[in-house]
C-alpha cells in the first residue's frame, strides 16, 4: 500500500457559523464562496486532487420557499436556543448567496473524483444539550431524502465542530454511511461542546500549526467491518496577514507531515471550509497550490496517492 493524500472541505456557508457572527461580519468571506469553490475545483482538476466535500444539507435547496416545505417534524432540538437554525429559517428572509448552493453541489458533482458526503441536514452539533439519538436520525433521514432526490450518493459523513458522539457513530452504518472524519488523536482536539471550548486549547491549537506539538498526525488503517474513523490530519488555517512573515513554518510543518505519510505509507488528511478562503483568496490559493506542487512531487517519488473518503471506503469497507 502506498501513502494517501486525502482532502476535505466543510461546504456550509453561513449556516456553519449563523450562531457565531452575523452576516454583515462575515459578509465578504460568504459573497466569494461560490467564486472559491470555482477556482478550487479547477486547481483540484489541475493537479489531479481527489476530494470530498461535506455539504450542508440545506443548500441543496434553491431557495428559502422550497426548503420550509422540507424542514423536519420537531424543529425544537437544543437547549440552548440560538443554536437552532430552524426557528431563523421560520423567521428571517435568508438571501440565496448566503444560504443555498443547489448549482454549486451539482457542479463538484459532475467534477471528476470530487466526492459528496454529509456535513448533515441542518449543520447537527451532536454534543449540544437539548438535542438526543433520535432528532439526529432525522436529520441523517432528511439528509439523505435531498440527495436520492437529487442522485447523490452519500458515503461519508463529516461531523460539524468536529463534534463525534460515538453513540451517533454507531448508526451511520444503518443508514448508508460507512466513514466519518475523525479528529486528531491529541487532546488539543479532543470532540467538545461549544461551551467547554477555552482558550488555552485554542492557542495550543494555533501554536499547532508552526510547532510540532501533536505530531504529524498520520496514521494507517486497516481493512474493517466497521465503520471507518478517517482522521484528520490538519486544518489548512487561513491567511492571517500579521502572521504572513511566519508562513514559511506552517508550509514546513504541513509538508514534513506529508513526506513521512508518504515514505511511510501513511495517510495524511488536510481539511478547511471553502468561506475560510473568502478573503486573502489569492494568498490563501498560492499557499494550497505550495502544498499541491509537494504532493506531485511526493506522488512522483514515492507513489503517494491522492484519495477520497469515498475511495478509501470502498477500498477498505465495502471490498
């Protein structure tokens, strides 16, 4: 076996931080996703990158009228209530930039060696008080009526925050789900709630990305009759201009991590969310395509292999 380059991306516009920041805050970040996700498709198509992408469920509407028609039956699933993105969708009038990306899915779609998974129907945190088993099963089940509407098949599920409730794990399977992105095996990523999150892991986390404190975060996998835990490797942090003169160190510390996947015959998994390179987009494009050109050099050298979730799990689940 050869090493594996994986890549992921959290596809979630401002449903995946609409409890965070209000759209005039983020608005230039969000107004450029979908020219982002242009631009990453042809430079994925360039350098030959297998990809997944895991979408929220949400976009796959084209427009706020057809996705009220679909919402589930209980619209009321955590405690604390600015978490829930249903009681916004009955209130506010959501403009489609923002909120649906239904041409954008089908384009990466018809992509070559692109591959759609679940970022789940709503953007579920399944850490959150309020919410059970059972509101989560409905969500996979709407997840997975917009796809078979929409010929999607869906394989793979990326949890949003990262929040992996192992009970949840146990019954993707029953539902056409057989691998999930994982987290780092360090405790600076260990799965939490938004509200035990401190600032002691963040800065650990942000130190992370020039200082080896959690290794290289690579990792073999074995044939398996469950489903499969595809752990991340890294998240491709975005720009900051203030630490620009430093991004010389992150590079390093991402492409030593991918030479000893490759030498070792390892997995080294990269993921970011495609908002994350709406601003700085062509700082944020050079840095990928640095990462990329090493990658068709460890591709040449050692046979390192770009993959996606899909592909490892019929390789090593479905076979």
């Amino acid at each position: 076996m050869t090493g594996k380059f994986i890549i992921s991306l959290d596809f979630e516009k401002y449903w995946g931080i609409r409890d965070h920041v209000g759209i005039e805050d983020y608005e230039d970040n969000l107004r450029n996703v979908d020219t982002v996700i242009d631009q990453l498709l042809s430079i994925f198509s360039e350098y030959g990158i297998h990809a997944t992408w895991g979408v929220v469920g949400f976009l796959l509407y084209k427009n706020q009228d057809s996705l009220k028609m679909n919402l589930p039956q209980n619209t009321h699933i955590y405690t604390n209530l600015k978490l829930n993105p249903y009681d916004y969708i009955l209130s506010e009038s959501l403009s489609d930039v923002y909120h649906f990306a239904h041409e954008k899915i089908k384009l990466i779609q018809r992509t070559p060696f692109q591959e759609i998974a679940s970022h789940t129907f709503s953007h579920y945190y399944c850490l959150e008080k309020g919410q059970s088993v059972v509101d989560f099963e409905m969500d996979l089940l709407k997840f997975n009526e917009i796809c078979n509407l929409e010929d999607i098949e869906i394989n793979s599920i990326i949890f949003p925050r990262n929040q992996i409730n192992q009970e949840y794990v146990s019954i993707l399977e029953k539902h056409g789900i057989y691998s999930y992105r994982g987290n780092e095996d360090s405790w600076i990523y260990r799965a939490t709630t938004e509200n035990k999150s401190n600032l002691l892991v963040r800065f650990l986390r942000f130190l992370d990305r020039y200082i080896s404190l959690s290794g290289t975060n690579t990792y073999q996998l074995k044939k398996s009759n469950k489903v499969l835990n595809i752990k991340s490797s890294r998240l491709l942090a975005p720009y900051i201009k203030k630490f620009s003169f430093i991004d010389f160190i992150r590079l390093r510390r991402i492409k030593k991590s991918m030479s000893y996947a490759a030498k070792n015959n390892r997995i080294f998994h990269l993921w970011w969310h495609p908002h994350n390179f709406g601003t700085y987009t062509k700082n944020n494009l050079q840095f990928l395509n640095k990462i990329l050109k090493h990658y068709l050099f460890l591709k040449e050298k050692y046979g390192f292999e770009s993959v996606n979730m899909m592909e490892i799990v019929k390789e090593r689940y479905l076979k």
